[in-house]
C-alpha cells in the first residue's frame, strides 16, 4: 500500500478552516492516508479487519462487506483529492494528542454512515520518502532546468549579436528584445519568490 502511495499526488484540501496536503490510495487488502499542513506529517495505515471493526463502531445499522466499504471510502475521498466538492460528504478535523482526526459524513444506502481517519505522527523515513525526497528532487530538476535555459539564451544572445553585426535588420520592430541579463534576472526571480513565500 505505501509504495503504491508513492505514485500518488499530492493534493490541497481544506478541512474547515484549515488547509492540509494529503494524499491517500485504496485497496481492497485496506487503505494508507498521509496528511501534512507542511510543519507536521501525519498518517493512518488500516487493513481490512481494522476498517471492519471500525464501521461497525460507527455505523451500527449498516452491514457491509469490507471491500465494498473501502470503495466507497475511496469513492468519497477521490473528489476531494481531485478539487472537486461534494455537498453530500462533509469533512472536519481536529488535532489530538500526537495525533490528527479527520471526521467523514456522508451517506451509504440512504443511511447515514461515518468515518473516522486516526492519523499519528509520521515517522522520519516516512516523512522523507514521500515529502522530503521528492521536493529535493524536484528542486535540483528545476535548478538543473535553469541553467539549462540560461545557457540557451545567452547562445541565443550571441547568435543574434553576430546576425546584426553582419548587417541583418528585424522585418518587425515589435520582435526586438533586450539581451537577456543573468544577474538581473536571478536578483528578481529571487525576490518574488520571497515576496511569494511571505
């Protein structure tokens, strides 16, 4: 289950007030929730018989095989992982000690059914493997991507230099740009990204 939570998105949710990353994947053999508001990580990894014996905590007028209530869990949290909204389903959450809840309503069989994900505190690889290691990642890519683009304008610069100097004129003025200035550009990239972050 986790290591098929590696190929998931993250996704920005709003519980409440609140917004939180998370992400999540659904089997018939259980579930694994992460969740994170980017100064903590929690997690909650449920097999069959633990999300058995939770629904019938909850719901004690439904009966349901478990693998379909783990598709309908699926099937309730899929649109909040993908932006939509759900009028039928509502969601809450509250911190606990070590811990997140996050509280589902809806409905199953024109019943009422609820749910309760118990999230604890994520361990460090964890945290690493899914939130560290792909950011890093992803940085470096991008950083690489810069340097990449830098080194083409400024070859692009010199062709163009090298045109005009052997007398070759623009057909449309509008097409003139400026030579592109690498420490110019770095200086404000850099101050938007604080002014972003702010």
């Amino acid at each position: 289950l986790e290591s098929s939570l590696l190929t998931q998105p993250w996704a920005s949710v709003c519980f409440g007030k609140s917004t939180f990353l998370a992400k999540a994947c659904f089997r018939d053999s259980g579930y694994v929730l992460l969740i994170s508001d980017l100064s903590s990580v929690w997690y909650e990894s449920a097999d069959t018989e633990a999300v058995g014996q939770r629904s019938k905590e909850l719901n004690k007028r439904l009966t349901v095989h478990v693998s379909s209530l783990l598709h309908h869990l699926s099937s309730l949290m899929s649109p909040l992982l993908e932006g939509e909204t759900d009028t039928t389903t509502s969601f809450s959450c509250h911190h606990v000690a070590g811990g997140l809840s996050l509280h589902l309503k809806s409905e199953l069989s024109g019943l009422p059914f609820y749910w309760d994900f118990h999230c604890c505190t994520a361990p460090p690889e964890m945290v690493s493997r899914h939130l560290l290691r792909p950011l890093i990642q992803m940085s470096l890519a991008l950083q690489y991507q810069v340097q990449e683009l830098t080194s083409l304008l400024l070859r692009k610069d010199a062709e163009i230099e090298d045109y005009r100097e052997s007398g070759a004129t623009l057909s449309r003025d509008r097409l003139r740009t400026e030579p592109f200035q690498e420490e110019t550009f770095q200086r404000n990239f850099t101050v938007e990204v604080r002014s972003n972050g702010s």
